[in-house]
C-alpha cells in the first residue's frame, strides 16, 4: 500500500524517484519541530510582561528572535550552498531543542525577576539563530525537488506544515496556559522532548538533496549575487509588511482574542474563532497552490491574499475593545472569517513559488537565506511597532497596522513581473524555441 501510495503521489506530482519519501519525512520533522517550538513561544508571551502597560518592552524583547535571525541567515544560506542542506537542518533542530530546554530554568524562581528578560533574550537568540539555519535548510531541500510545475504545491505543503505546527503548538500551549492552568514549565519540558525528536527523525530519515556546491565563493559574493537580481529586490515591499503583520498577530496574540490577563474567555468561542480561520486557511494553501502551478501564475493569488488579509483585519478591529477583540462578535461572523481566511491562504504558496521560480539554482540556499532575512526584518517591525503603537492608540493600533502594513504589501505586487513573463523578457525572440514562454 505504501509503495503504491508513493508512486501515485510522485505521478501527481510530477517528482523524482524517492523524492516523496524525502520530502515527507522533512515536512513531518518540520511539522514537529514547529508544533514544539511554538508551544514554548506561546510560554514566552505568556510569562514575559503581561502587564499591557509594558507592550513595548514585550515587542523589543520578542524582536531578539528575528534580529538573531537576520544577522545568522546569511551564512546558513551560503553555508547550505557551499557544504550542503542537511548539517545545516541538523543543527537548526539541535539548537532549537537547547533554547526550549533552557527556557525552563529562566522562568524558576532561582532566576531573579529582574534577570529574567535578560536571560530570555539570550535563549531568543537561540532561537532566531535556529529559525535562521531551519528556513535555509529546508526551502532550499524542498526547491530542489521542485520544477515549475509543482513548486507552488511543493511550497503550499511546507506552509501547511509549519502553520499546523505553529497553530497546533502554539494554540495547544496558549489553551494549556490560559485554560487548563497548566504550569510553565510542563509545557517547555513536552516541547523540548517534541523538537528532541524531530533532531533524530531529520538525523536518521532525511536525505541530502542532489545541488550544485559553489565552494569558491564566499558569503559575501553569494550574498551580492542574490540582491543583484532584480526581481528579488522587487520582493521586498511585498514580503516584509506582510510578516510585520505576522510579528504582530503572534506577539499580540492575547490582546487581539481579548485573552489577557484578567479578562475572562470562553473556550467554545476561542475554539470557534481559531478554528473559522485554521481550517480555511489550510484548504486553501493546497488547493491556490495546485491551481498556481497549472496557471503558471502568482501575481494573482498574491493580490487575492492581501486583499482578504484586509478583510480579516478589518474584521478584527470592528470587534476590538478596549481591552481586546469581543469573542462574542467574532463568532457572530464566523462565516467571513472562513472566507476571507480561505482567500488569505492564496497568498503564501505564491509567494514562495514565485521566489523558486526566479532563483538560480547554484543560488537557492542564499537566496532562501535573503528570504529569511526579510521574514526577520518584518518580525522585528511588527511587535517593535506594534508596542509603540498600542501604547499610544490603544485598541485601534491593530487596525492601522494591518491596514498600512497591507496596502503597501499590495502595491509592491502591482510591480513585480509573472515568472512566464520574465522569462520571456530573457531570452530573445528569435532563438527562443516554441514551448520555451
């Protein structure tokens, strides 16, 4: 059953031989190791400055994360060029597993009050150095499994995994917290073992993927190679607002649900909101991915993503009081949410597809490394500015945010070229063969 399950699924996907069993035994790590790793994120948010007063301080200190991130990526991408993908991916889920287990003594009380931000810095660093090694690593594996004709599917998969993971460890440990008052330490000890095992499975399961190595090049050079494409520097108003939107949401999380300290929720209606937009979202990634790569388009799944992520925010802030979003009414529009989080969903497999498309494959490991680099970028504007702006608007700020971090996202994808497009503005009219546009 299993071979025959592999066969159809490397017809239907256009893959090499074995490449199936890689591939999901990399998007079943990667699904543990982020379920872990935000289960013990949502510990951070829970125990570090709950006062609503100290928003600011709450989003430089999650910004430690991706200014990890931003400075590492670089030379794990170059490093997954010149060396290749799996050390790398082996360490990323090394040093993740250390930052969870060593958040646990942070938190005790033999760890002062006043030392505790400090030392949770030092363990966000960790972890942004992880995330920088894991993004590297593991789009570059997946890019080179890919072809035109799966890469959006190819990429929808890995986002399903990784927010299945994040929704799942991140939603699992929130409940845990605010729920069932489960204590802090339980819950990072269940994430450290979780990323434990993700290490042996990428140790034991998954394989190197065949790529060109580039050893006489430094990261420097591979770095400049990559920004001095155009159409990568394109990207980057379309990339970096919307994951400041994406700082926000999770390092606001309890403000935006009206989960914070103090307020009383309802489980049913917390379930309810997560779930209108979990469970679109998902479909949606796989079905805009499949139907990207048949069209040959992005653009348009990009612009449909945008535009139902304003909706969503638009949602959002309609129902938001002073101290956070009216539960009550956001499960009163249930059924918007489920569709504008469905259209939301068209937006990260185009993206990602579109940024394999353009990319020289002797490149992907750098060039997945600068998208690193702008995922931290936005992670490091969006809690920084969304804790000035919520300590000086209050319930609107999430609303202005969204709104001003969409619209510019938006109009950086009216300039960006189709893939089909760009390749024929390369190659010259005479000397393309027919089926080459």
């Amino acid at each position: 059953m299993a071979g025959f399950v592999t066969r159809k699924l490397t017809a239907y996907f256009g893959l090499a031989p074995g490449a199936v069993r890689n591939l999901t035994f990399l998007y079943f790590a990667t699904f543990v190791m982020r379920a872990a790793a935000f289960a013990g994120v949502a510990v951070m948010q829970h125990v570090m400055y709950p006062d609503p007063k100290d928003a600011l301080w709450k989003g430089l200190l999650f910004a430690v994360y991706p200014l990890a991130e931003v400075v590492s990526v670089g030379y794990f991408g170059a490093l997954c060029d010149r060396i290749g993908r799996k050390k790398i991916l082996v360490f990323a889920h090394l040093i993740t597993a250390a930052a969870v287990f060593l958040f646990i003594p942070s938190i005790g009380p033999p760890t002062p009050q006043d030392a505790r931000p400090y030392l949770a810095a030092v363990i966000f660093a960790m972890f942004g150095i992880g995330a920088a090694a894991k993004v590297a690593s593991t789009l570059a594996m997946v890019n080179d499994h890919s072809v035109g004709a799966n890469r959006a599917q190819l990429f929808a998969f890995f986002d399903l995994v990784t927010f299945g993971g994040l929704v799942s460890g991140f939603g699992a440990g929130f409940l845990a917290l605010k729920t069932l008052n489960v204590a802090e330490g339980v819950v990072l000890a269940v994430g450290g073992l979780g990323v434990t095992l993700s290490v042996v499975m990428v140790q034991l399961l998954v394989r190197e993927t065949n790529f060109s190595p580039e050893p006489q090049r430094g990261t420097l050079e591979l770095l400049r190679s990559v920004l001095g494409n155009p159409d990568i520097r394109r990207l980057l108003p379309v990339y970096v607002p919307v994951v400041a939107l994406y700082g926000y949401v999770l390092s606001f999380t309890d403000h935006l649900l009206g989960t914070g300290a103090g307020t009383p929720t309802s489980t049913r209606d917390l379930i309810v909101v997560v779930a209108s937009l979990g469970i679109p979202l998902g479909i949606s990634l796989a079905v805009s991915g499949r139907i990207s790569d048949r069209l040959r388009l992005r653009r348009p799944f990009m612009g449909l993503g945008l535009g139902c992520f304003g909706g969503l925010a638009i949602l959002f802030a309609v129902a938001t009081t002073p101290s956070g979003a009216d539960l009550g009414q956001l499960v009163s529009r249930w059924p918007l949410i489920v569709v504008f989080a469905a259209g939301a969903g068209t937006f990260p497999p185009a993206a990602l597809a579109y940024l394999g498309d353009i990319v020289e494959r002797a490149f992907s490991g750098t060039t997945f490394g600068i998208y690193s680099i702008i995922f931290g970028s936005g992670l490091i504007i969006g809690p920084v500015l969304g804790g000035a702006l919520t300590d000086a608007l209050g319930s609107l700020a999430f609303a202005v945010i969204a709104l001003v971090l969409i619209g510019i996202a938006a109009l950086g994808v009216a300039f960006i070229r189709e893939p089909t497009k760009r390749a024929a503005a390369v190659v010259p009219g005479p000397a393309a063969p027919p089926g080459s546009r």
